[in-house]
C-alpha cells in the first residue's frame, strides 16, 4: 500500500520543491479525492446498514447525520430494505424532493430521498432495517492514507499532485503542461479501466 510519506516522496521528486511542505500535502490530498470522483468507481463502493424504529402510520422515516452513519459518504448507489434476516423485501428508488408525488398527486413509495445530511425514506414494508451500497471516499490523512488509485497508479497520482503544486505555487505554464500531458491521460485511463461494462 502506497502511503503518504511514500506518495508526498514521489511529488516532491517531480517538483524539486521540498520546501513547500504544506502546499505538496495539500496537493496530494485533493489529487487523491479528484482522482477518485473523475466517476463512480465499483472500487469505492462499500456496504453499509441503517435502521429506524417503525410507527403505525408513519408515511416516512428520517435518519439523520447520514454521513456520520455511513462513513467516508460520497453518494448513495442502492437501498434495499431487509428482514430480521437480511433478505430483502423491498428496494427503494431515489427521487428528487420535488419529484416525491406522481402526476395525480398520490405520494409514491418505495423511494427515498436526501435532505441535506438526512436521508429520508419511504418504505411500502417497514422492516426497521436496510442495506445500503454506497461510494466511499479514500481517506487522505497522513496517518491513515488509503487508496485504491495510489496503490496501483502512485506515479501518475504524483503527477496530479504536482500540477497542483505547480498551479498553486505561480507557475501555471508547467501546471498546464503537466495537465494536458500527464492528467487527462489519467483520467481517460481510470475511466477506460476500472468502469464496469456489460461483456458479451
């Protein structure tokens, strides 16, 4: 595994600036997340469990703080609702808030949506539990650095990394340069070969 000190080494080896501590570790930690939301990678996906209390009546059930629930939240990608066994009963569909009634008025069900940092569900079944899929963000502390993409591309990583460096420390003609030849590159790699698409 790729760790900081390890990935900050390989900046600095690009830049020949070692003296701007701050900016370099700065640089890597937004190259890290940039690097992961180019799109919705499999590899960032995680699994995750909420549960609620169920009310006779109860149209919807909020649960707040979601991002303290589901650690590292990106994005939600599925939520299904399970049993007391973990079989699903139920999946929810999200909605927009403005989209939660159909054409002739009715709520619809079997949906959730987000509130700011609470997630809002609608559940046909109340079960009291569900499972969640969700994107995670790598974790881009010194201590506890963790990336997929820094393990398996840390020179390329680097290179992200030093372009922002570059960017940020008044020499945007290297920065540009290091974008248009080393960057884009990059992304189109990540896209080309981690996305999941049918195979016939």
């Amino acid at each position: 595994m790729t760790t900081f000190a390890e990935m900050e080494a390989l900046v600095v080896g690009q830049t020949r600036r070692p003296e701007v501590t701050a900016i370099t570790q700065a640089a890597i930690r937004t190259a890290t997340l940039r690097a992961h939301h180019v799109d919705f990678f499999p590899r960032d996906t995680a699994p995750g469990t909420l549960s609620y209390t169920p009310l006779s009546g109860a149209q919807y059930y909020d649960l707040a703080d979601l991002t303290t629930l589901l650690p590292k939240l990106r994005s939600l990608q599925s939520i299904k609702s399970v049993d007391s066994t973990g079989a699903p009963v139920e999946n929810l569909e999200y909605r927009e808030l403005q989209d939660l009634y159909d054409s002739d008025n009715g709520l619809r069900t079997s949906m959730f949506t987000m509130i700011g940092d609470t997630l809002r569900v609608y559940p046909c079944i109340a079960t009291g539990s569900m499972a969640v899929t969700y994107y995670k963000n790598p974790v881009v502390t010194e201590a506890d650095y963790a990336s997929w993409i820094a393990n398996e591309y840390p020179d390329e990583l680097a290179m992200w990394a030093a372009a922002i460096v570059f960017a940020r420390t008044g020499f945007a003609e290297m920065a540009n340069d290091f974008q248009r030849t080393h960057v884009q590159p990059f992304k189109e790699l990540l896209v080309s070969s981690h996305l999941i698409g049918m195979v016939n």
